[in-house]
C-alpha cells in the first residue's frame, strides 16, 4: 500500500518555511519600499525604489529558500513521524513579531 503525500511531515516544513520567507521578505521589501518613496522621494519616482528592493530582497529570499531545502533535504523527518513537526515554532513567532514591528521604525 502506498502512503499519501498527506501525512508527510517535511512537505509540512517546507510549506511552513515557504510561507515564513515569502512573507517576511514581501513585508521586509514593501517596508523599505514604503519608507524610500516617503523620504527619498525628492531623488526618485515613486516606483524606482521597488525594482531595487526587489532585486536585493528577492535574492535574499531564494538563498534563504535554498538553504532552508537544503536543511530539510539533509535531515528529513521519517514520513511516520508523529511528533513535534514544530518545535521551534515559538522562535519563528517571534522573529516574526519583531520584524513586523522593527520595519516602521527603519
């Protein structure tokens, strides 16, 4: 009998990770994007700072992509495990907080 792919708990920590780069690397670039377009303005359009950010945060965000595949490529969890898929999820919370609240003040 074949297992489903559902039960497996590195597609689980790959689609946490995928969330956790994409989603602070868009709000990292769309922070400096908003702070340059209000204090920068004077040098630049509006749009000029997007491409730049986009350039230096999107490179960012796939080498952190490929490490984070290459780490779980490295030590996979078995496909029957049943504990803690998570276990620094706390850690994650708050890197998390305190990025979303450090980007204001930037």
């Amino acid at each position: 009998m074949t297992e489903s792919v559902e039960n497996d708990p590195n597609l689980e920590r790959l689609g946490a990770c995928l969330g956790l780069v994409f989603g602070i690397g868009l709000s990292i670039k769309n922070g400096l994007k908003g702070w340059a377009n209000i204090y920068l303005k004077e040098f630049h359009k509006e749009g000029y700072y997007e491409a730049i950010y986009w350039n230096y945060v999107g490179t960012l965000m796939l080498i952190c992509l490929a490490a984070m595949a290459i780490w779980l490529f490295i030590r996979p969890l078995p496909r029957r495990f049943r504990g803690d898929v998570f276990p620094h999820a706390f850690g994650l919370i708050w890197f998390v907080l305190l990025t979303q609240h450090a980007i204001p003040y930037s």
